[in-house]
C-alpha cells in the first residue's frame, strides 16, 4: 500500500519537530557520514527523504550541488529555512517520491538517505530508483532505524514503532538488509549496527504519540523475552534503538 498520505499527514504537521530534532541533526553521525563519503568539490549530491535538512547541508559544505528531496512539502520549507540559516546557497529543494523519481539515470556522484527507509512503502523499489539515478562507481548512502536480528525482536519492535508513528513501515535487521542489498548493482564496502537510544518522552512527543500508544510500547517491551530484553534494555526516560549504517559504490 502506498505509504505517502500517511507521511505527508504525520509529517507536515511536525515538520518543525524534525529540523530541530536531536537525532537527525546528531552532530556525531553527520561527521561519520561526512568522513566515510568523503565529498569533494566537484560532487553532485542527491539527498532521499531530507526532512530537516541535515543530511543535504551536510553534504552541502563540500560538494558542488545538492538536491534534496522529500515527499511532504512543509518538510522541504523547513530544510530551505535551515540551509538559509547556514547561508548555503548551492542546494535545490524539489518534491519527490522515491519510488518514482522524475530524475534521469546516472546524475549523482553521491544518493544519500538518513532515518527515512523505514517510511518507505516498497524498500526494494525505492533502493533500485536510488541506485538507477547514480552514477557508475558514486557512493551510496543509507542510516536508518534497524532491529537486532532475530524473529522476536524483527517483529515486536516494528510493532512498537508503529504504535509510535502510524506511517512507519518496517525497521529492517541486519540480515534482512543484506538481503535488500543483494539484489542491487552495487559493491558494499561498509556495513555496521549501531546501539542508542530513544531519549523520553521527546520521542513520543515530536510525533505526538498518544497516551494510550505509549503505554502500550511500554507493554510490548515487557513482555520480551529474557534474551531479547538483553538487546532492549529501557527506563522511563529511554528505550534502546538500533541504526544500520551502509556505505556502497555503484558497479
């Protein structure tokens, strides 16, 4: 089912919410990105689901030009507002949806996407459209919320996420993106999951979740298994998360 009603809906109205939020502007992963992308001054750069805006001016300061692109319109206004604060004047700001992107073959040196696979209604389209519009040999991107493998945890937490914001499609777990990524033109040259944390209650309240679906997760968490709750440890002012972070070049 196509997911963009729901996001555009969710979204919209906490755009403001997500150029401000402490995750996505996380100052540590966008140096990481940075340091493993390595973009020069000749670079083109396309940035998937830009949100806030973070991913795209981070890449702004190095490459020659970057596309960002999000399918909620109210996201965009907020990235072009942040991108101005910073006085960045190399960035173009277009509406699009992944699964069908209005863009030639072969255009960017760098595809990059943070925190946004998981809204993302058909993963395998979206990653062959992302891969499509790359350049050969240009670097391939993605950070997003993953789970511990395993058939408990693959299920109980996107069962949690989803009680949390009603657009999120599904948190891939290591193996379930090695298998994504197989069926892609490109050569891995990095993959690793990441530990943190959802810090409370500013996580359920940048997408107002409602009490009802907060009690619930804390149920969800609960009721775990003794080994997955070694993964999920949580307290009243966190839950345990988990990011996969992937860097490839297109063969």
């Amino acid at each position: 089912m196509n997911n963009i009603n729901e996001v555009r809906k969710n979204f919209g109205q906490r755009a403001a919410k997500y150029r401000l939020s402490s995750t996505h502007n996380n100052s540590e992963d966008l140096k990481r990105m940075i340091e493993m992308i390595k973009p020069n001054s000749r670079d083109y750069a396309l940035d998937v689901a830009t949100g806030g805006g973070h991913t795209a001016i981070a890449l702004a300061q190095s490459a020659e030009r970057v596309v960002a692109i999000d399918i909620t319109p109210e996201m965009l206004a907020e990235a072009k507002t942040a991108a101005a604060q910073k006085g960045l004047t190399n960035l173009v700001f277009q509406v699009e949806d992944v699964h069908n992107l209005t863009i030639p073959d072969g255009q960017f040196d760098i595809v990059a996407s943070r925190f946004a696979a998981h809204h993302f209604s058909n993963i395998s389209k979206s990653l062959a459209e992302m891969c499509r519009v790359l350049k050969p040999g240009g670097k391939f991107y993605i950070l997003d919320c993953s789970v511990v493998n395993g058939e408990e945890m693959e299920k109980e937490i996107n069962r949690l996420e989803y009680l949390r914001d009603s657009s999120h499609q599904c948190s891939y777990s290591p193996r379930l993106w090695q298998k994504l990524l197989a069926d892609l033109p490109l050569t891995i040259k990095y993959t690793a999951l990441h530990k943190s944390q959802y810090e409370l209650p500013e996580w359920f309240e940048r997408m107002g979740t409602v009490p009802r679906n907060r009690e619930e997760i804390f149920k969800i968490l609960n009721n775990l298994s003794a080994e997955s709750k070694l993964h999920y440890p949580f307290g009243t002012d966190f839950i345990t998360t988990y990011r996969y972070e992937i860097l490839a070049t297109k063969n």
